[in-house]
C-alpha cells in the first residue's frame, strides 16, 4: 500500500530534486563561496596602495628619525585599514558560511553520513547570523537561525537523498532573507564606505606625485614614471573590481530568489538558470581583474 504524502516540518512534497536542480543549487554555492574572497581584496589592494603613497611621503622627510616615525606610522595606519569595514566582514562571514553550507547540502556526493561537518558549519553559520546582528542595525530575524538549526537536526546523524531535497527546500527559502540582508549591506559598505575612501586615496597620491616628484626634475626618473603609471592603473583596476564586486553581489541576491523559486516541484531545468549563469560569469570577471592587478606591470 502506497503511503501518503503527510504534512509535516520540512516535508514540503514527496518528490526529490532533479539532478539539475541540485547542479544548479551546487553551482550557486560554489559561486558564491567564491565570491566572498573579492571585497576582502578590494580593501587589502587599496590600502596597499596607500600605504605605497605613504612611504613616498616620507621619502621627502630630511630627518631620518622622523622617517622611521613617518613609515611605523604609515604601517600602523595600513593595518587599521585592513580592517575599517566591519559591515563588510559580517556580510562576508555571513555569505561565506552560507554558501559552505549549501555547498555540502546539495553535493552530488552526498555522504551517507552527514555527522559532524554539517553541525559544524550549522553552528558556523549562526555565529555569522549573530555577528552581523551585533554589526548591523538591519536584523536577520531570529527565525532564521532557529530554522537553520532545525534543518541539521531534521537530517540527522545520516543522510539520505529523501532528506536532502527536503532540507533544501526548506533551507534556501529561509536563507532568502539572510541572503538578501547581507548582500544589500555588502553594497552599502562598498558604495557608502570604500568609493569615497578610494577616491580620496587617489587624490591624495595625484598630489603628492606633483608636489614631491613632478615639480623636481633631479627626482624623475625611470623608475618613478613608471611606478607612477602602475600606480594610476591599480587605481584603475581596483574600482573595476569594486564596481564588479557590486554587480556581482547584486546578482547573487537576485539568482538566488530566483533559485528559490525553482525548487518548489522538481522539474529538469535543463541546464543552468540564467541568473546562476550570469552569477558565475561576474565571478569569473572577477577573477580577471585581480589577476591583472596581481600581476607584474
């Protein structure tokens, strides 16, 4: 006798995900896991690129023990740097774990035995959920948390290919709002907070080129002209990546509703949803961009 279909927690409908379903979840997770390593290297470069303009600063320094204060100085200021966007760090974390997470859950190789790994990128994930509460005055509602903990214990000690339909299908319509809250303040913090720092960085070397360099012949050189024009061209690719970091961030948020939406019944998508598609394919710009910003002039 067939036994029917109840209406219990997690248990959204009989049927489990298709296999492009699940590649589509998988490439998702992977993307964005990815993703969050990109905003941390936009704040790095631009620091260092001030940092640069800093030592240049006190090359011009006649005492030498006023250089040594100027460049400690300079090293101090480069460090606090690193970490000025604490609105970005939550939304990171935040992302980060997430995509951990779904990256696990909706594998193709999906362990038998679920175990220790899952409860600890669970747990991971709502100590993320609470550092971005405490950072940010947009709260992730405490629903969230509470049913991401539900998830793991739903799955259990072992795993099966029933239960991770179920958990997902549950999983990605709850996270909809925590994705959609990180990704809006991950924005904020490179539009409001780093666009303006950049801008002022830049100013700040143009002017001391001129002043320390340029309007004293004996000091050009090679060397100098062509740190100045590698320089100009950090600048260039660093709010290439900012501006990419945001478009990319942005299509996160929108692939992934769009990714929720897909899941309800299981259906062969065919291939990867354009929004996925184009989510990776930001990513993958984005790799681009740092390469050449990593590379030798």
């Amino acid at each position: 006798m067939l036994m029917p279909c109840f209406p219990m927690i997690f248990l959204f409908s009989c049927s489990v995900l298709s296999g492009s379903q699940l590649k589509n979840i998988n490439a998702f997770a992977i993307a964005a896991k990815n993703y969050s390593h990109f905003p941390g290297e936009i704040i790095r470069k631009t620091q260092e690129l001030h940092y640069n303009n800093d030592i240049l600063e006190a090359s011009a320094i006649p005492d030498s023990g006023q250089i040594i204060r100027s460049l400690e100085k300079a090293k101090a200021q480069y460090e606090r740097g690193l970490r000025f966007s604490k609105k970005a760090d939550a939304s990171l974390e935040l992302i980060q774990k997430y995509s951990a997470l779904l990256a696990q859950l909706s594998s193709n190789s999906y362990a038998e035995d679920l175990g220790k790994n899952a409860r600890e990128l669970s747990r991971d994930l709502n100590s993320a959920v609470k550092l971005f509460n405490d950072q940010v005055s947009t709260q992730i509602p405490g629903t969230v948390g509470k049913g991401i903990s539900e998830i793991i214990t739903f799955l259990g000690s072992r795993a099966i290919k029933n239960k991770q339909a179920k958990a997902l299908k549950k999983f990605i319509p709850a996270a909809d709002t925590l994705m959609e809250l990180s990704t809006r303040n991950l924005v904020d913090a490179l539009d409001t907070d780093l666009k303006p720092l950049l801008e002022s960085y830049r100013a700040t070397f143009q002017i001391d080129y001129r002043t320390l360099i340029f309007n004293h012949s004996d000091r050009i050189d090679y060397n100098m002209l062509r740190f100045y024009i590698k320089t100009n061209s950090d600048y260039e690719d660093v709010e290439l990546l900012r501006t990419g970091c945001i478009h990319a961030v942005e299509k996160m948020a929108s692939s992934h509703k769009e990714l929720r939406n897909n899941i309800l019944k299981k259906k062969d998508l065919g291939e990867l949803l354009p929004g996925v598609k184009d989510f990776i394919s930001d990513v993958s710009n984005l790799y681009e961009i740092l390469n050449k910003l990593s590379g030798s002039f």
